[in-house]
C-alpha cells in the first residue's frame, strides 16, 4: 500500500508541485509590480523623470548633458486642412490638432556609460527582461530610471557602453525590455523617451519641458 502511494505521489506530486511553484511565482510578480508602480507613482509631476536622468548623468561624469526634442514635420505635400487618404490620416501631422503625432525626448550624456554588468546589476534590476523573464533586487540607477514610465511612454530607447562595450535596450510599455549587443564601442549614454501626443499636447509638453528643465537644471554644475 505504502508503495501505491509512493507511486501515485510520484505522478502526481510534480503537477501539484509545478502549480505551487507557478502560484508563488505568480505572486512574486505581483508584488514587484505593485512595488514597481508605487515607485513609479512617487513622481508627483512626471516630467521629473529628466531630472533624474540629468542626475544620472551628472553622476556619470558627464561634462554636459544634451536635451532634445524631435516632432514629425508635415511632409511638403501635405495641408492640415485637404482630406488625406486613411493611412495619411493615421501618420501625425503637427499642424492638426486632432492628429498624433510621436513626440520624441532625448537625453545624452558623455560620461562613463554602463558595460554589461551595470546594465544587468544596477540599472535594470527592478525590471523583467523580455527573453529571462526575472525579477531581482533594487539597484542604485533602478530607481531613479523608473521615473521615465511616469509619462507612460510608448517606447524607451537607450545606447551606452563602458570598456569598450556597446549596448542597446529597448523598454516596453509593459516595462519588459530587450537588450542587444552592439559590435563597436559607444561612449557614453543617450535615452530616448518616445511619446504619443496630439498636435495641441505637443505644444504644452514642450512648454512644460522646457519650465522642469529651467526648474531643476538652473544651478547645475556642467551644462545642460
């Protein structure tokens, strides 16, 4: 009897053991991404996740630190008011305040950049990598770099590299990310912030860009 019940705990023993361990995975997940979004949620205002990027920056050794804003021109042929074909209609056109268009944020710096290791035990600790699927302790640039999800960005792009490395990730809406290698070295770190907007959010987003940087950058040591 004894071993009838050795093997039927055997067969079934690995199935309850899988759903335990897929629950506690499952609650494990949920509790990083209430930890996420609360870190998230501390930005009062969103658009200072660039002075925490700034920061980065700074403390990367940066001399100075670039900020650009990129917005889709209308194409020569285009007019905001004659009727557009559907798939023109879907493209932004900034003169339309009814239309999207994809506000992009950058950020660059010319400091010592991230190798690999930074990047895996210090910048993206607080998120799941797309291919391992992980969550893992809080880094020193973890949490700073989650102020970028404040704005809800549609994509965040970022290049860095450190000791002759070259590195490009890419983060999702869903804050997974993608990390490739790059086979050259970069120098330094640029972040891209990529934001759909209507043509009339454009123009405050601008503005209140342009009012945080002034707010928080004034007294910067280097150059913003």
């Amino acid at each position: 009897a004894c071993s009838e019940t050795v093997g039927v705990g055997a067969a079934d023993g690995p199935e309850r053991s899988d759903s335990r361990s897929n629950s506690r995975s499952e609650t494990v997940e949920s509790i990083y991404d209430d930890a996420l979004e609360n870190l998230v949620r501390q930005f009062a205002r969103p658009l200072d996740c660039l002075r925490e990027l700034v920061q980065n920056s700074i403390d990367a050794g940066s001399p100075r630190v670039e900020v650009r804003l990129g917005w889709p021109p209308p194409t020569a042929s285009q007019s905001p008011n004659e009727p557009q074909p559907e798939s023109v209609h879907r493209r932004s056109h900034p003169l339309d305040p009814m239309r999207c268009g994809v506000l992009s944020i950058t950020v660059e710096d010319f400091g010592s950049g991230m190798d690999e290791h930074i990047i895996d035990e210090e910048l993206t600790q607080l998120f799941a990598s797309s291919k391992a699927g992980d969550f893992s302790k809080i880094g020193r640039f973890g949490i700073g770099f989650t102020s970028v999800f404040a704005i809800a960005p549609e994509l965040i792009h970022l290049r860095t590299g450190r000791h002759g490395e070259g590195w490009e990730l890419v983060f999702h809406p869903d804050r997974s990310f993608d990390k490739i290698r790059i086979d050259r070295p970069i120098k330094g770190t640029r972040i891209v912030l990529f934001k759909r907007l209507s043509a009339s959010e454009h123009t405050r987003w601008v503005r209140d860009i342009r009012s945080s940087l002034r707010f928080w950058c004034e007294h910067c040591a280097i150059p913003v």
